[in-house]
C-alpha cells in the first residue's frame, strides 16, 4: 500500500509505521512491533521493504536520492522537501 494511495491514505500511513517499527525491532531499539503483530504481517504475506526500494542496493539508493535532493535544491534553492512532494513519487 502506497503511502500517497489515494483511496486508503490511513492505511499506506499504518503500513509506513509497520516497516518502521519493524526496523527498530531489528535493531534492538524502542519498538511497539511485538513478535506475535510481526508473526502476524507475515502469515499474511507482508512486505517488510517497501517496493521502490526492494531490488536497489541501499549504496545506490543513497545516491539516487541525493542527487534527486541537490536537484530539488538546485530548482527550489532549499532542501526543505514536503514530505508530500509530487514531482518524484519514488
């Protein structure tokens, strides 16, 4: 579920969070994901990655979004991108 989905924007949100909270878990940090929600999303055939992001090693990754900020910021003269940003939608 895409975080800009349209139809079911609460739901792309609970998703974002869903990966998020995982993450710390995986980390050993602060976490809300307790193992039996986890064990859960994966019964269901959750996607721990969001897709964008699934096949791009995360060096080039980086290097794609920051060429994409200095670019924003070349266009705008700022790096304050809204988190709703349309123009690169990943």
């Amino acid at each position: 579920v895409p975080i800009r989905c349209n139809e079911n924007k609460a739901l792309g949100i609970w998703v974002m969070n869903q990966r998020r909270e995982y993450k710390l878990q995986m980390q050993d940090k602060a976490s809300n994901m307790s193992i039996e929600r986890a064990e859960a999303l994966d019964d269901i055939g959750f996607e721990w990655e969001a897709k964008q992001d699934r096949y791009v090693p995360n060096e080039e990754l980086w290097e794609r979004r920051f060429k994409e900020l200095k670019d924003f910021k070349a266009r705008t003269g700022h790096c304050r991108v809204p988190q709703n940003y349309q123009e690169n939608k990943a």
